[in-house]
C-alpha cells in the first residue's frame, strides 16, 4: 500500500460525486496508510460507499446527482482537509461526527 490515499480522494472530488468516482475515492481511503489519518480514511471510505451504494450503478439524473453532491460537498471537504492537514485528532473527530450526522439524515429522509 502506498501512502497519500486521502490526498488523492481530495483530488477526485472535483470530478463530482458520481458512482465510479466515489468508488475510486473510497478505494484511495483504503489506500491510506498514515496512521494520524487512518480513522478519517476509514469514516471516508464508509461514506463514499455508502453514497455510491445509494446512487447506484445505473443512470442517474443529473439534478439527483447535483443534489447528492450539494448535501455532501462540503462536510466532506472539510473532512479531507482536516486530515490532510494533520489537524489535531479532537477536531478531526469533530469534522467527521458532522459528515457522519449529515449522512444519517439524509438516510433518514429516504
């Protein structure tokens, strides 16, 4: 394994949150080997599956998928970032309640 694997999620972000890009970023969460940033990288590897899961393999909608990528974009940035970044655990642990809540939620709402 290689490490960098949530550096290189951050970077697949931008090519939105479609089903094969979230798998690609779930997969570079596996990937991360730091052991600072291995209890974001697996939070993040549990979200985009889950967000994958729930979008699923077949088409989808544009507009569902601008919606999907809104409601998360954000919360999983600052997510990444925070880890990236080394920031101290507490609020690592603080950014990843906030994604976690996010996503219960919007399960809740289905």
């Amino acid at each position: 394994m290689r490490s960098g694997g949530l550096k290189q999620a951050r970077q697949l972000t931008s090519e939105g949150f479609h089903y094969d890009n979230l798998l690609k970023m779930a997969k570079h969460c596996r990937e991360e080997t730091e052991p600072d940033k291995i209890l974001s990288a697996y939070v993040l590897n549990r979200v985009f599956s889950e967000m994958a899961q729930e979008i699923g393999e077949g088409p989808v909608l544009i507009s569902e998928l601008r919606k999907i990528e809104a409601n998360y974009r954000t919360a999983i940035n600052l997510a990444l970032e925070s880890a990236i970044a080394g920031v101290p655990q507490k609020e690592q642990n603080r950014r990843l309640t906030e994604l976690i809540r996010l996503l219960l939620d919007s399960q809740k709402t289905e």
